[in-house]
C-alpha cells in the first residue's frame, strides 16, 4: 500500500501541550483531572472548535493513585466535563505506559474510521509530582503506628518484577555498543538543540500559556505566575559535568543526565477525515499516513522505536530516507541512538518484521551502516528531545507527533517518522506528512 491523498486521510486539526514541569516544580499542585481539562479546552479554543462536535476522548493515564478518586477514577471523564465537552460524550482513560498518547491517536482515529464517531480528542496528562505514598498490607493486618511500612511507588521507577527500566536500558546499550559517551554526549547535545529552537521560536507554536495561581489552605490567592518554557531545560549545562554523574540503579551507562527527569505536562490533539475538516473550514497541520503499536519481549525496550518504526514504513511502501524528520523519544540517550542503529540496517528495515523480532528476542542486530547512522541521526530530534523537554510519559506521544508536524511546516512539508517506546518493550510509531 502506497500513501495517498484523499478525503478519507485522517488529519490532525489542533495540537498544543502544556510547558512540562520539573519534578515537584511549577505544575506540583495542578490537579491531573484540571491539568487534562486545560489541554483540552487549549486544544478546541485554538481552532474556536464547539466543544459538541467532540464525539470521543481517548485520553492516555498512566497513574491513578495521584487522583481525587484513586479507585476508578475515569480521569478522562472528569477532564472532559471540566473542559466544558458535553457530558454524553463516551471517553476512555488507558495505560499503555510511556505510548498511550500516541496509541490514543490511534485508536480515537479507528472510531473515525468505524464511524462511531466524525471527531475525536486524544492525548494524555501525567502528574509525577502528586504521586502520594503508599501503606501496603494494613488493610487487614492490625498494625501499631510504629510498624507501618511506607512506600514510594515512582523510585526505582519500573516494574516490581522486572528490572527497573534505567537497567535493562543501559544494559541493551552496551550490547548495541552505544557507549555511555556517546549517551552523555547526545544528552547534552539535546539541551543545546532546544536552546536555539526556543529562541527562534519554534516550541511557542505547540505551547500553550499556562497561567498557575497559588493559593493558601483557605483558597486564598497567594500570588500568580504564567509558566511558558519546559522547566527540564539546563540553559546552563556543561558537558563535563554530565562525565561525572553516577549510573542509577547499577545499570552500566544510564544517569540523571542522560535520561528525561519525572515531569509533570499534558498534551491533546483533534482527529478526524480530511472532508469533515474541509465541511468544518479548519486547515489540517498534518496528514496520518500510518501508525502502529508493537510489543516485544519485556527486557529490550529501547528496540521498540526502531521496530514500531520499521512495521510503519513497510506497510505503506516508504523508506526511512524518504523521512525529512524523525522523532525518537528520549526515554533515556540510548533509545533514539540504538534505535537509529538498527534502522541504519538494509537487513532490518526491508526483513520481515516476525522473523526481525524473532531474533533480536535471541540476540541483538548488531550490523549497520555507519554513514547511514550518522545521516539518520542529523535528521532525528532536531529540537531537542525529551532529555531537555522533560517526559510526562502519557503525555509524551502526543507531543513527539506535534513537535515533528511543526518542524516539517518549518521546511516546506514533507514526511516524518516519529516513535516512542513505553514499558515491558512496548512501542508505538506515526508516520504523517505535511503537504
């Protein structure tokens, strides 16, 4: 199958996120139903969109213990009411980890496609700051105050029977013999991009300006600040400094440098066909051409980019050189680099995917094109990645598709590949155009 244009083309109509906070920053006391309602209320009021017209919302959640209503919180439904979207309106709060924002797009753009719905809002909100802690087994245990166990669920961030992801990644690294130098130096090279991308401009076109007010414990106004810049930037950052830095969790090349912080963000995006845009008078800023969702054996998630990557292209007959762009998201320096190294393999790319997957469960795909690499990796995060946005992991998908649809609109148009990998070797990919 061949991509072409056509009234049928499923188009993204509006794409904004909030500025991503640091670690217990500026967004910590944002609510996540409050911080999901403002993206989406962004979202429609860019495009003067009527708030009837949305027939679904797939919202990417990751976490509920941070919520009003831990237990079934449906954080999509009370973002969507709170957004002023009309309250018969079906939602759907998922986790598919670091991919559920772009897995959103995916699936909010079948219900399209089934007709069950003409419009659809999509995206995502992580709050790692109001992750509160946790008592376990007191339930029905009669404990004294003195015994109680505390817990915090986010450190070592990763899966209780699993390794924490910082140590399958730096182990996969090495077998793909990217070096924890080459890691620090991609990491500090992402600082560097974003500097100059903000200052000329280009991250004001996705943000939106997100006014905080503090307030005392009676409610009262304190004070009020806009925050309009990703907090996880180092204007500052020296490269040195990043050779310093200890590994976390034993891994053998994964550091604080060299890896996104916990942030805080939401991001949301409107879907439907290009003729429903057209009744409707609003310009498209990207065209879908393709999209997957993958999984993997659990231990080698920084392959995931490559293959949900690979499974895109192949489907719709184009060729990673034929990508003006590539996002990759940063989940740690290695995922886009050992990403890139296989994407840089004729071999990988053109095999077919279920015998690629086969092996590399068995052994990493080690052959690539250095010139290749080096070509793809001019082309991949132009502006910076994650490593100095920050990574709200629901969040993040989404953003990866806006940020490439910007920068495309910024070269005249053309093809992007754009991938994130989430937990346990998921991944996720987008291939879209800009005419």
């Amino acid at each position: 199958m061949r991509f072409e244009k056509s009234d049928e083309n499923m188009v993204c109509v509006s794409a904004v996120r909030t500025p991503f906070g640091r670690f217990g920053g500026s967004l910590r006391d944002i609510d996540i139903f409050d911080l999901g309602a403002l993206i989406m209320k962004e979202a429609m009021d860019r495009v003067k969109m009527n708030p009837s017209l949305i027939g679904e919302v797939w919202w990417g959640i990751g976490d509920t213990t941070n919520t009003k209503d831990p237990y079934t919180p449906v954080v999509a439904r009370q973002s969507l009411i709170k957004a002023g979207i009309p309250p018969e309106t079906p939602s759907v709060s998922f986790d598919q980890a670091c991919i559920s924002a772009m897995t959103a797009a995916m699936f909010g753009m079948r219900s399209v496609k089934l007709e069950n719905a003409n419009v659809v809002l999509t995206g995502g909100a992580t709050s790692f700051s109001t992750v509160p802690f946790l008592l376990r087994g007191i339930r029905w245990e009669g404990k004294r105050h003195s015994s109680f166990l505390v817990e915090d669920p986010i450190v070592p961030l990763g899966y209780k029977d699993y390794a924490p992801v910082a140590v399958d990644s730096g182990n996969v690294a090495l077998d793909y013999h990217v070096d924890r130098e080459e890691q620090d130096d991609w990491a500090y090279g992402s600082h560097i991009k974003y500097g100059k991308a903000f200052q000329r401009g280009f991250f004001q076109k996705e943000l939106m300006r997100f006014e905080i007010e503090k307030k005392d414990k009676k409610g009262q106004s304190l004070s009020k600040m806009v925050l309009e810049k990703d907090e996880q930037y180092r204007p500052d950052i020296k490269r040195e400094d990043l050779a310093i830095l200890k590994t976390v969790f034993g891994n053998p090349t994964c550091t604080a440098g060299n890896a996104p912080g916990m942030n805080d963000g939401a991001a949301a995006q409107i879907f439907m066909k290009r003729n429903m845009a057209n009744k409707l008078n609003l310009a498209p800023l990207y065209t879908i051409v393709n999209m997957s969702s993958i999984a993997l054996q659990p231990r080698i998630m920084p392959v995931s980019p490559a293959f949900a990557i690979k499974k895109c292209l192949n489907e719709v007959g184009l060729e990673i050189d034929d990508m003006k762009v590539i996002e990759i998201n940063e989940a740690f320096a290695c995922v886009p680099l050992v990403s890139a190294k296989l994407l840089s393999n004729e071999r990988f790319i053109h095999a077919d995917y279920q015998a690629m997957a086969k092996e590399v469960s068995m052994s990493p795909i080690l052959d690539h094109d250095s010139e290749h690499y080096n070509k793809l990796k001019e082309k991949l995060n132009e502006n910076g990645g994650a490593i100095a946005i920050g990574h709200p992991n629901t969040a993040s998908g989404a953003r990866l598709m806006m940020t490439a649809a910007y920068n495309l609109r910024e070269k005249g148009g053309g093809f992007a590949a754009c991938a994130i990998c989430g937990g346990l070797t998921q991944g996720a990919a987008a291939i879209i155009c800009v005419d």
